[in-house]
C-alpha cells in the first residue's frame, strides 16, 4: 500500500480510501435501501482494508439513515484498538433530525453535529471533519470558525470540504488565510473517467492551494467496474438496476468508448477493468486518495491491486482520449490560444 500526505497536511493516509455508505442495512426510507451490506458483513470488510494497509476511511453522519454507517464505524471500534489505526473521516451538512436547523453549516448545527457524530464513532476525535457541500444561507466566516473552534478544541484534526463551486472554494481558502482560520486541506469531489469536469477548474485550484482531491465514486456507480456492456441491459441486483434513473445517464455513446479502452488496457495490464479505474485517478498528481465502496469482501480484495498498478504514459493517455469531455467557454479558448488554461 502507498501511504501520501492528506493534501498540505503532515498525516499520511493510503491511497485508497474505503467509503463506507452502503454499511449498514438501510430500511426503505433511505436512498441505500436494497444496496447496502448488513453489519457484520461491513465489520468483515474493514478487517479486511486495515490488513491490507488501507488506513483512511470515510463516513457521514447522512450515511444510511440515522446516522447508521457511523453507527457501524462505532460498534467495529470497539474491538482491538482499531480506532488509532484508522485515519477517520466524516461529514456534516445535510439534513438530520427535524426542526429548522435540521440541516446546514451554521456554527449552531456544526457544534450539534460534531456532538452526535462523536457519540455515534465512539470517539473522542474526528481526524478529518468536511462539510458535505457548501451552504449558501451561511456566510463562509462562520463555518470557518465554527470549524476552528473544533480543531483548537481537539475534537477535530483536519477540516475538508466536498461537492464546492471553486470560486466558494477560492474564496473561503483566502478567507481562512486572511483571518488566521483553518483551512481546508482536502476537497472531496465526484472524479472519475466518466466524471471529468473537475478539471475545469477545481484540480488547478488544488494544485495552486496544495488541496488534496478525494474523488468518489471513482467507478462511476460500479459502471465502470466490467459488469456493464455496450447494448446490455445493466445486470440484475447491481447498484445500476436497482438506480434506473442513472443507468440512463451513463447510456451514452461517450460512456461506452471509454468502457472500451478501461476493457482493453486491463487486458494488457493483466488487470480488472476497476483497478484500470482506480490506477488512472491515482496517477494524477493532485489526487490524494481514491475513496472506493465495497458491499462484499471480495470487491474490495478486487479493488486493493489498484494501490499498486502501474500504467504506461500510453494507457494513461489512451484513457484520457477516450474519457475527453467538452472543455467549453471559455477553457476551450484559451486552450486553442496557449495549450492550457
């Protein structure tokens, strides 16, 4: 296993990171019912990452329902010191509980919110605490020093951010500079050969500010893992059929040449398609580590080689080609102008 900084911090985390949302067997209330594991099965899976180096593990408090991953991610900690082998990550945000603060990054609910979820990890601290997406009915100055009221507390170690517009990012970045506030060391956003527009603009921001990109869903809701063919109907029990609704966005022509080269380098790898996926994002320099899901043991003893495979400057530009997207206005121009943007 290949151990990187977390983003411009000094902590060092695998390069594969395990996303723990399917943890835990969710009822029909939630988005995850029919596609997660139950508890036992989840403990199974983080023996099996931890031995196998993976370090870095992340959660939310929106994960199931109720809190249930982390309530998981608690009842496994209980066992063998496991808790200090584990860099952990979570997330706040989204909507918990009811009332007219049930959701947000008000320094009210981040205090709230920090408080539940260190009772339901069992924990005395969270070594990466990210919002799950920006807040705009919240100025960033509060956030921010929410946020730096935990670290100072140690309740916190690190903060993140996920799923942020880049001139929120920009702006908050210099915020936290310019009024001595933490800053955010890693922004988690959705990065995969499907998912490209990142690029735009949020992996020259992190490559400027020294971020480290956590992407998820790297394999693109499993699309990307080998189960899926041109013309084929998605197979029955995968996430895609039970999630029509997406099946449909990833039926796209783009989507299916893109399957074609992850098919055709994996073969002249001797690799599976989602290591070929995983191996790409780790070859970008600004990614820190690749956050996959596993519902068995055997998906993640399929996705642990990725951490190690190398592929040729030709596969990875091979992949690049097939997975190019529309730059558009105005990346597009001054791309033609001067070759960058």
């Amino acid at each position: 296993m290949e151990y990187r900084n977390l983003g411009a911090s000094g902590v060092k985390v695998s390069s594969l990171c395990l996303g723990t949302m399917t943890f835990g067997e969710a009822d029909e209330k939630s988005f995850m019912h029919k596609v997660s594991c139950d508890e036992r099965t989840a403990f199974a899976i983080m023996d099996r990452a931890l031995d196998a180096g993976v370090n870095f593990i992340d959660t939310a408090d929106v994960y199931g329902q109720d809190g249930l991953s982390e309530r998981v991610l608690g009842q496994w900690f209980l066992g063998g010191g496991k808790r200090d082998r584990v860099v952990l990550a979570t997330k706040f945000r989204f909507t918990m509980g009811d009332g007219p603060n049930r959701a947000g990054s008000s320094r009210y609910r981040i205090v709230r919110c920090v408080e539940d979820s260190l009772r339901r990890l069992k924990t005395d601290r969270i070594d990466l605490y990210q919002i799950h997406m920006q807040d705009v009915t919240v100025p960033e100055e509060e956030t921010l020093r929410a946020l730096d009221d935990l670290v100072r507390a140690g309740k916190v170690l690190y903060v993140g951010c996920s799923n942020y517009a880049a001139y929120r990012l920009v702006d908050s970045l210099w915020l936290a500079k310019s009024i001595h506030r933490e800053r955010f060391v890693t922004l988690q956003a959705q990065y995969s050969l499907v998912a490209r527009e990142l690029e735009r603009e949020h992996v020259p921001l992190c490559r400027q500010w020294g971020l480290g990109i956590l992407p998820w869903s790297p394999l693109a809701g499993g699309f990307l893992s080998g189960k899926y063919r041109r013309d084929a109907p998605a197979p029955a029990g995968t996430r895609l059929d039970v999630w029509k609704e997406r099946w449909g966005r990833y039926d796209t022509p783009r989507n299916w040449d893109i399957i074609d080269a992850v098919v055709a380098v994996a073969e002249e790898v001797g690799a599976t398609p989602a290591q070929v996926a995983l191996a790409w994002l780790l070859h970008k320099p600004e990614v820190t580590s690749v956050i996959f899901g596993a519902r068995t043991v055997a998906q993640v003893d399929d996705n642990l080689p990725a951490a190690s495979l190398r592929l040729a400057p030709e596969h990875v530009q091979r992949l690049d080609d097939a997975s190019a997207f529309e730059l558009g206005y105005p990346y597009d121009f001054m791309a033609r102008i001067q070759g960058a943007w």
